[in-house]
C-alpha cells in the first residue's frame, strides 16, 4: 500500500542521496526530476546520512596514538625526529571556505576575512607525520589564526590527549606558520611551538 511504497522510497532515497549528493547533483529538483523523490524524503535522507557522518566522526580518536605515527610515516622523517623519544609534531594551517555575502551588515562583518578578501568560514586543519588528518569546527571568516586556536579550544585537547596516550605522554610540537601567535598559550597547556624564522620571535617563532 501507500506506506509500504513511501518506506520504499525513503530507503531508496538514502541509497541515492548518500552516493550522490553533492557530486551528481545539488539541488533538490534535480533529484525530484531523475528519481521522482519527495522533498521531504530528500531532506530526511540528508539528515539521516549527516548523522551517520558526525557519529562515524565521533569515534574516531583526535590524533593517532605516539606510536601509530611513529610506526606509519615516511622514514624520512626518523632523521629528525627519533621514534621512541623525538617530539610529538602536528602542523596546523587554515583554509577558508567561501560564503555569499549576506544582506546584514552585522553578518558581513563577522564573515569578511581581510586576507582573502571575502566573506568565508575557516576551516583548520591539523596533520601529524603519519597524515593522520584532523579538520577543526569552523570559525567565522572575521576570526584571524590565532582566534581560530583559542576558539576551537585545540590545544587543551591535545593536551588532554597525549596525557591519556597509553603509548607516549610526550606533548605535541606544533608546527605553525608565521601568522600564529601561540607560543605563550602552548606553553600554558605544556606544549611547544615551531614557526618560521620570519615569526615574531616574541610570540611565535
């Protein structure tokens, strides 16, 4: 009957959305046309497939363990830094993600980004020796590195993170551009930093 046929496509729906979406199309008309798909099916789908998504995301760990990196990156890097008792090096960058401008000027504000020149999202991202990958929540375009730190609250996690390592309990050397100006902040959560000689030796480098 009816329900038998909605509950149909819905599973449909979450088959197609979760293989397509976002590549095949990226609009929900598209979907309507070529699968005959409800909106609100669509929607649901969407969701559904996002929670999958942020729950996956949850049970991976932070960073990988002292000695997963350790085991799994590029020998090259054993010539700087020891397996069993070099630093626990992350580097850390930002990227922005480009928004439309929005009508408010209170919006636009809190999205411009004076570096790119737009208004965007900044997306950090944190990668260990081994490329294990880790993606910071996003942060306003308005914020600069060093607000995009403190604001996803990085460091205590790391911090927390190599304390209940059972592997190693050596703390993170962060590798950060010039731009950042974290050096003092590490040191607060018993981490050091490593920049550019082009830093400001005063806080960065």
């Amino acid at each position: 009957g009816r329900d038998k046929n909605q509950n149909d496509m819905v599973g449909r729906s979450h088959v197609v959305v979760g293989v397509h979406w976002g590549r095949t199309h990226v609009r929900f008309e598209d979907y309507v046309s070529q699968y005959g798909c409800y909106r609100r099916v669509l929607k649901t789908a969407i969701c559904y497939r996002l929670r999958m998504e942020l729950d996956c995301r949850q049970r991976w760990p932070l960073y990988a363990s002292y000695a997963e990196d350790a085991k799994f990156r590029n020998p090259d890097w054993n010539r700087h830094f020891d397996t069993t008792n070099g630093h626990r090096v992350v580097m850390h960058d930002s990227t922005n993600i480009p928004y439309p401008n929005p009508s408010s000027g209170d919006l636009n504000r809190a999205l411009h980004n004076k570096y790119y020149g737009m208004c965007c999202a900044k997306a950090g991202i944190a990668v260990q020796l081994c490329c294990w990958i880790h993606g910071l929540p996003l942060v306003t375009g308005h914020s600069d590195d060093d607000r995009q730190i403190e604001d996803t609250k990085i460091l205590p996690q790391q911090k927390g993170f190599s304390d209940t390592d059972p592997t190693s309990s050596r703390p993170f050397l962060n590798k950060l551009d010039k731009g950042y100006h974290q050096r003092l902040d590490a040191q607060k959560h018993g981490q050091m930093c490593c920049q550019p000689d082009l830093a400001d030796e005063n806080f960065g480098g």
